[in-house]
C-alpha cells in the first residue's frame, strides 16, 4: 500500500466516522425528543387520574358508599 493509498484510506475512514457521529447526534436528538414527549404524556394522565380521582370521591360523598 503506498502512501497515497493509505492516506486516502483514513480520508475515507474519517469520513464514514464522522458520519456515524451525525448518525448517533441525530438519534440522540429523536431519544431527547421522545422522552420529552413521554413525560409530557405521564404528566397528562397523571393530571386525569388526579381528575378522576376528585369526581370518584365526589361521587362517593355525595351518594354515600
């Protein structure tokens, strides 16, 4: 292998790892998002139960259980 080849080999090598790391930023990003997303949900239901949870005992005072 001569000199030319090998550094055209590591250009090339550079060049594949750097795209991976965009890759893996990328992916991060979209897992960052995801999580948010997942949060906010939990936070969502949480809030309904909560919700829920006051009419149910509402409902039980009301009625009588």
């Amino acid at each position: 292998m001569t000199d030319a080849e090998a550094i055209t080999l590591l250009d090339d090598l550079a060049v594949e790892a750097q795209d991976e790391q965009d890759a893996l930023d990328a992916a991060r990003g979209e897992f960052a998002a995801a999580e948010q997303a997942l949060n906010s949900a939990m936070s969502d239901v949480d809030s309904a139960l909560a919700s829920m949870d006051r009419h149910v005992r509402y409902a039980i005072d009301y009625f009588g259980a």
